[in-house]
C-alpha cells in the first residue's frame, strides 16, 4: 500500500490535495484522480495537510489517519479583535501569587504548544517543566551565582549588570522573579532551526498560557546560564547533546493589568 492513496469513489478531483502539499509530490492533472509519485514516501513532510484539507475526507495517509487528524470546531473560531487583544494585553509578569501552577494545567498548554510550526515539519522541540519550589529556589540561587560571575568575568555585561545586582543583594530574585514555575524549550545542540522552532512554540505557550489565567516572562538570564554556566548546566542536566533555546517563567499574575501600553510603530520597507 503506498503512503498515501485517495478514495475514487468520493474524491472529486478538486486537486486540492497537491496544490497544497509543501513537498509537491502528489501528481494532478486536471479532471483527474491524485496520486503520489512514486517512490517519494521518504519526501513528505508527515505535516498531513493532504489529509486536513480534503473536504470529502478521501485521502488516506498510512501515517496520518482521518482519527488522528481531529475536524475543526467552527464553532470556536476567533476573531481578529480577539486575537489582536490577546496578544496586545499579553503583559511580562514579574509578580506572581504565591500559588503552584499543576503539571496538569502546564501540559494542558504544552498539548497546544506543540502544534507550533517547525521547520521541515520537524517537531523537535522539547519541553523542560520545572514547577517545584524547592528546584525553582535552586535554579535561582545558581542564577544569582551566575549574575556575580558575569559581572566580573564576561567583559561588556558588568555595566548591565549592576543594577540588577543591587537588587539581588537587597533579597529580591531578579533572576527568576520568585515565579513558581519555569519551562523551557530544548532541542539538539547542532539543530540549526532549533532557536526559532523553539522561540515560536514558546510564544505559542505564553498566549496560551494567558488564556487560562496564567501569566509568564521571558527568562532571558536563565536562558545565558543555561548555555554557559557549568552549575546551571549541572542543575538543568538536559539530556546529552541538547540544548535549552529558552524559556519561561511561570504562574498566576499577583496584579491584574488594566491598560495595554503602547509600542513604537512597526517599521515596514516595501519593495516594488
Ligand atoms: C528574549 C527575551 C528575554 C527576556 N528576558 C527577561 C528576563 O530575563 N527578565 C525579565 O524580567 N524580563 C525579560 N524579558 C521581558 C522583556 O523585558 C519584556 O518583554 C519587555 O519589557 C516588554 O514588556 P511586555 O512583554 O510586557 O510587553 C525578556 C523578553 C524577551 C523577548
């Protein structure tokens, strides 16, 4: 059975399927049945956008079944506005209740996250959840290390760092703002679309995440200790050959905001 065949007796011949398959081996002639080229199984992308836009469900993906491919609920389409409030009152939260956030709610996100797009469809992101408090004071202490050290052996970061510092000495955890929570996306070391694979699917968990009451900030220190520092390495201990492309921290906002602030203009060049 090849990889991906197509049901005669309902596909119409819209050609829908091969117009939109990003690997182009699906071969259409007009008023004619679809088919795959031959010998090009190990080509597709395994991104199944054959199956999903298929409007008499007639192509049959070895791979990628109708089952697995769940129909989209019309009823909860969103609008533009709505989008557009989401993301502009989407705020960095540095203040965060003194409440657990539940693996159940963090994988809740991830299961949303994850449908993010990878490069080539790779899907090799990997997600390190932190959401024990004992381990959270850990990385944070590690991380006040790592800010000293920085200050005084990384030449261009010292000016940066000085206030910071100040307030570190002064009992307040700038480095991961006391959140209860922490994820961080991973994927391998030499991957070289992992940065934005991994940058996207975590701006894809920040929204999510808000829409559930939650709040998160970019843990941009975390992310320089965790590529660098050797006791924050130690302690994040990812598996051989990764490495962390970001992450966030985590939890239930303490203030609620009221405003959105306004941002600089986008800059837009066109060319003709
Ligand atoms: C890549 C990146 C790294 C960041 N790192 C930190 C950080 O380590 N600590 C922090 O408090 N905020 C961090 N931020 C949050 C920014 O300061 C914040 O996005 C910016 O001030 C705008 O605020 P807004 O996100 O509420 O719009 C980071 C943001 C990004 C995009």
């Amino acid at each position: 059975m090849a990889l991906v065949e197509f049901d005669k007796e309902t596909c119409t011949k819209c050609g829908a399927c091969a117009a939109i398959c990003s690997a182009g081996i699906i071969y259409y002639r007009k008023n004619s049945y679809p088919r795959l080229f031959p010998g090009t199984a190990d080509i597709c992308l395994r991104c199944g956008h054959c199956v999903a836009v298929c409007p008499t469900d007639s192509v049959i993906h070895q791979e990628l079944s109708l089952e697995k491919c769940l129909p989209i609920d019309k009823k909860l389409g969103v609008t533009f506005g709505q989008v557009a409030q989401l993301i502009k009152s989407r705020r960095s939260i540095r203040e965060f209740q003194d409440k657990p956030v539940s693996k159940d709610i963090i994988e809740r996100i991830i299961d949303v996250a994850r449908y993010a797009p990878t490069g080539h469809n790779n899907q090799e992101v990997r997600w390190l959840v932190v959401n024990d408090r004992q381990k959270m004071k850990e990385l944070a202490t590690v991380g006040a290390d790592w800010m000293r050290w920085t200050a005084k052996n990384v030449p261009g970061m010292a000016e940066m760092l000085v206030d910071p510092i100040k307030r570190l000495d002064a009992g307040y955890d700038v480095f991961l703002r006391d959140a209860p929570a922490l994820v961080a996306a991973y994927a391998e070391k030499d991957d070289p679309i992992a940065a934005t694979d991994c940058a996207i699917a975590l701006g894809y968990f920040d929204l999510a995440a808000n829409t559930l009451g939650l709040g998160c900030c970019w843990a941009g220190f975390f992310y320089f200790a965790a590529g660098a520092f050797p006791a924050m390495i130690k302690s994040v201990a990812l598996p051989e050959g990764m490495a962390c492309y970001g992450a966030l921290m985590l939890g239930y906002p303490k203030y609620k905001y009221q405003r959105i602030p306004p941002r600089k203009p986008a800059r837009i060049i066109y060319r003709q």
